[in-house]
C-alpha cells in the first residue's frame, strides 16, 4: 500500500504548535517533511514536560517523523541552500510573525520566482492582513479574541479556556486542508498558491451556532457550562457512581428519552411539550431527572439509553480513554521512541498505516545528509537567485 501524500516535499519553517501540527498532519499521510531549524531548535523542544533523554513531549508530539535541518538563514550559504530545498519542494509551510520571511527574502513573492508551483502556507495568530497583523498570539490569546471564551464555562463563574491548545490544534487542521486543497487545485492549473491562515479566523469560524445566533437574531451568546442554549435534557447527569452525558435533540429523541427511562407521561408534562418550553424549564427538569439517575450506575445507564437510541456516553479520564479498547482498535495511540502520542485520525482503506516512529530528530541532525542530497540542484537554480 502507498500512503496518500508519498513523494510530497515540504519545507517546515514552523515553532510551537500551531504549524507543527499542520505539518504533521502531512506527515502522517505519507509526506516528507525537512524541519528548518536555527541553532537554539524549536521553542517546543525545551516545554515542560522534558523527559530524561529527549525534548519535550509535547514537541515529540508535534514532530514525529520530521527530517532536522540546521541553519544560519543570515549566511549567505545556508541562504543558497534552503533556496534548493525551496526550488524541489511542493510545499512550504511557516508560522513567524508576518514579514520575518519577507525581511529573510523567503517570502512567498520571491520563493514563486524560484518555483512558481510552490503552495505556500503561513500560519500566524491574526492572519498577514488586518490592523491586528503584527500582534503576538498564542493558543490563549486567539481564544480569547475569538469569543470562544466569553461563552465558556460555567455562568457562576468567568470566562475559562478550552482546557486544551484548541486554537493551536484546530488552525494545525485549518492550514492542512488548505495545503491539500491548493494541492489538488495545483494538478488542474500546474500553478501553486499562497495561503494565510490565522488562528483568531478559525475559532470563528468554529462557532457555528454562536454567530448566527447573534448577526440574525441580535442574541448574545452566554455561558451555560454544560448545558446547551437550544436543547434540553443536554449536557451531563451525575449517576450513582459517577457522571453520564446526554443529548436530546428533537421531539422524536425526547419522546424515546422519557418511554426508555420509564418516565412516557414526562414526555406530555406541560413543562416540557417543547423544544422551547424544556429550554425555558431546564431547572425544573433538573429537579426530575437528577435524583432518578442517582439510583442507577453510569453503565447501567448506558445499557438503557442504547437501547431507546438515545445519544449519551460516559466521562472518560484520560487514563480511561487511552486504556480504552476502542482507541487500541482504532490505533489511536502511536509509538515514538519510547512515547505513545496521538496518532492519525484519517483512515483510508487504501493507505497503510504507521503505528511507529524512531525517536524525534534532534537539532540539525539530518543537516549533512539532506545538503549532499540536493548539492546537485545547484544547477538547476534561477540565475536571479
């Protein structure tokens, strides 16, 4: 089996998490990806948590099977070089402040010149355009921005973030959809592209629900924890011996909720005849259903609410979830080195699947190796370079 993206060149300018996740999404389907790294490495590689002989895990993470070049981009020679690597690649990915790679003359305008196929993704916080362009971001910021926080979180208490790099993650997963879709338009035209993804844009457009339901209808979304703002019963149910979650959406959900909790005349309770009126008298409805799921354990709850078709599911620790049979089967966990990490949510029939990885490079240490490689494309350079 051949993996998806095999034969694909990208040239990884990237740091943190942002881009690398972008990148790593390519390798995970088959690309070749040559990290490009200054003498320090890649800030991540020094992030607590650090084991006791390599980077930091979260850098493993981001990097698994990643080439390592070392350079100094201020020499003219390491300069040349990447000028080669540009020249052969498909794909070019960097996540520095707008016009770090402009003042470097690796821009997208110049790195065109040397290949006019080139698709060309940069990665930054607010994007290359917008009175907020040369603002520093991190996860927490774009989160912020966003509104994402303003209506996360329980109402008692204040904004909270995602309690994950979700800002990072999702704009990893922006610039790679973008990269295959400049890709595939690539085979029709010939001709590469330029794309800016921006970390506050991609949190916004996550939210779905929350902007429509304020440019059409002027309401403001709020925290509601883990209650949902257009469906009830939604959101979590403490249980015997421990917590369930469910999600009745509909009338026809609703009415197999209460036949298969054995509760069928809740279903016509006046309180809750709507959609509307279960929103209106949540609290009440709180008052019904807490303490007949406290008689129950989470499993034999599961067991019933399968059966009525309704969706609910445990609380999963993250023991819990990565022990899990269903995450071994689906092979959810990869090794790298001696570190299992998140492995490749994209399944295709077609494409073999790598459970594991040899230990994340090291600073520059595929350096040597990948200049001889492409010391013979000096030949085939622009005489303007």
């Amino acid at each position: 089996m051949h993996n998806k993206l095999d034969g694909l060149l990208v040239i990884d300018f990237t740091i943190a998490m942002a881009g690398p996740f972008a990148t790593q999404c390519l390798v995970n389907n088959g690309a070749r990806v040559i990290k490009i790294e200054q003498s320090e490495g890649d800030m991540l590689r020094t992030a607590y948590p650090i084991g006791e002989t390599g980077p930091s895990y979260y850098f493993v993470a981001g990097n698994r099977g990643k080439e390592s070049v070392c350079l100094n981009l201020k020499t003219q020679e390491d300069l040349l070089f990447v000028k080669k690597l540009m020249s052969q690649a498909d794909v070019l990915v960097e996540n520095f402040r707008p016009g770090v790679m402009e003042r470097l003359g690796l821009g997208y305008e110049a790195v065109k010149q040397i290949n006019p196929k080139i698709v060309y993704a940069s990665v930054s916080g607010f994007g290359h355009t917008g009175p907020n362009k040369d603002r520093a971001c991190f996860d927490l910021v774009a989160q912020g921005y966003s509104g994402l926080m303003a209506t996360n979180g329980d109402p008692d208490m204040g904004p909270m973030r995602v309690g994950f790099s979700m800002a990072d993650v999702s704009t990893g997963m922006w610039a790679y959809m973008a990269i295959v879709t400049a890709l595939f338009a690539r085979e029709r035209t010939g001709q590469g592209d330029y794309i800016d993804v921006a970390m506050v844009d991609g949190l916004f457009a996550m939210q779905v629900a929350p902007v429509v339901a304020y440019t059409a209808l002027g309401n403001e979304p709020h925290r509601d924890g883990n209650r949902s703002g257009v469906a009830s019963p939604f959101g979590s149910i403490p249980t015997q011996d421990g917590y369930i979650v469910i999600a009745v959406v509909g009338e026809k959900l609703w009415h197999g909720f209460c036949a298969g909790i054995g509760l069928p005349d809740l279903a016509r309770d006046p309180r809750f005849t709507t959609a509307s009126l279960r929103l209106k008298n949540r609290d009440e409805m709180r008052k019904v259903l807490w303490p007949l799921f406290k008689q129950k354990t989470t499993k034999e709850w599961l067991d019933i609410l399968e059966k009525a078709g309704v969706p609910a599911g445990p609380i999963h620790s993250m023991a819990e979830i990565c022990n899990s049979a269903h995450i071994a089967a689906r092979h959810m966990l990869v090794e790298v080195g001696d570190v299992k990490v998140a492995g490749n949510p994209m399944k295709f029939s077609s494409q073999s699947e790598r459970l594991n990885f040899p230990k994340v490079a090291s600073i520059g240490e595929h350096t040597e190796t990948i200049k001889k490689e492409f010391s013979n494309y000096n030949k085939t350079m622009p005489v303007s370079l």
